[in-house]
C-alpha cells in the first residue's frame, strides 16, 4: 500500500500549486495525495493519525486557519514527517511561536494586521510569480533533498517571516536552512525531528513542466 500523504488545504483550481502537487507526486511515484480541507480538521490527532505524512499547501488564507496550525502541531509533535510549502511556510512559523515559544498573540498580517506579535509580515518586494536563487544551509533536510547548495525556485507570496523576530524565533531549535540572494530566509526545519521542512517557495511548481519537486524529492527519502 502507497503511503498517504494528508494535503491540508482548501482547493481552488485556480491556485497553480493546487494543481501542480497532485503531479509533483506522481512523477515522486510511491505516495498518494489526500486533499483535508482545513475546515474539516476538529481534532487533530485524530482526524490525521492514519496519514503517514503532511503537507500543508499553498493559498491562504485558509478557510480554517486553526485547523492549518493544530495539524502542524500535531505533525510537530508526533514526530509525523511534514512538508509546508508558501502558505504551509507562514503558518508553521506561527504554530511555533505559538505553542513553543509562547508568543499567545503571534499571527499573521494578511488576517490579523493588527496582532501584537506579526511574525509573518508583507514581504518588502512581493514574490508573486517570481523566480529567485535560494542558497542552502549544508548539512540541513533541505540540503540531503535537493543534494545541491544553490537552487533557483518560484514562488507566488506577498508574506514572509519578520526579520524583527528572528533571533527569538531561531534560539530554541528551529534552523533557518535557506536564504535568498538578499540574505532573506526562505525555509525553516527542526533538525530534531524526523523531518519537518517549510519553504516559502513552492517547489511544487516544476512539476507543471514534468520535473520532480527536486532532484531527489523534497518529500522524506524514505517514501521513494
């Protein structure tokens, strides 16, 4: 049997990663995709503990963004391999700084503007349908997925990490493991955890032009 890989989202045909992941894991070949809308997810540990793995996707704001951050946390938690990719990227810093760092009011400035703690804020140039170079952490998840230490990736996002909470954000164990060309992050993981890499980018998108996510696969090795 394929193991599954929950897909925590809402999905929009309009949204390009939407319907490129459905064939970024096909061309991965050994995994099935499940689509959990984020307004149907109550109970986290329950309503996902028969997937082998998550991915939260792009396009929030999300129909329930509680729902979003309880399935990160519990991937977090359970050791349950997790991947999140733009949207999926944003949320998981909130989870964190929520829920690992205390931070009650960190949240997001496309839903919340006016939050005490905006951990994830409008980036200073947008990156909706942009393509950049993204230089790699060695010795990071990231790093063992793409085998190499410069990529160059799309993305589709207005919002990014707030570079006014890194330092807080980054002292108890979550890693920044991609910077672009600027210095700005651009993916995150806990290198404690069996696999748990966000990136802002969408590496989904080659899959559109019939190319693996990576060269190796973003998803965990062992699901090839």
């Amino acid at each position: 049997m394929s193991p599954k890989i929950a897909l925590v989202g809402d999905y929009n045909e309009a949204a390009l990663a939407h319907r490129a992941i459905p064939k970024a894991l096909r061309l991965v070949g050994k995994v099935e995709g499940v689509w959990v809308p984020t307004d149907s997810i109550r109970n986290a540990p329950v309503d996902l503990a028969h997937y082998d793995a998550l991915w939260v996707v792009p396009a929030s704001p999300y129909k329930n963004m509680e729902g979003a951050l309880d399935a990160i946390r519990f991937a977090r938690e359970s050791g349950m391999p997790f991947l999140g990719t733009c949207g999926g990227f944003q949320h998981a810093v909130i989870e964190y700084a929520r829920n690992v760092l205390g931070w009650a009011n960190a949240d997001h400035a496309e839903t919340n503007p006016s939050a005490a703690q905006l951990v994830v804020a409008p980036l200073t140039c947008s990156m909706v349908e942009r393509q950049r170079v993204i230089h790699i952490t060695p010795n990071s998840q990231l790093a063992a997925a793409y085998g190499e230490s410069s990529i160059v990736e799309g993305y589709h996002c207005s919002y990014g990490l707030n570079p006014a909470f890194e330092s807080r954000l980054f002292a108890q164990g979550l890693k920044a493991t991609a910077h672009d060309e600027a210095g700005e992050i651009r993916a995150i993981e806990l290198p404690a955890h069996p696999f748990f890499v966000a990136t802002l980018f969408q590496p989904e998108r080659r899959a559109l032009q019939g190319a693996p996510p990576v060269g190796k696969s973003i998803l965990p090795s062992y699901f090839l």
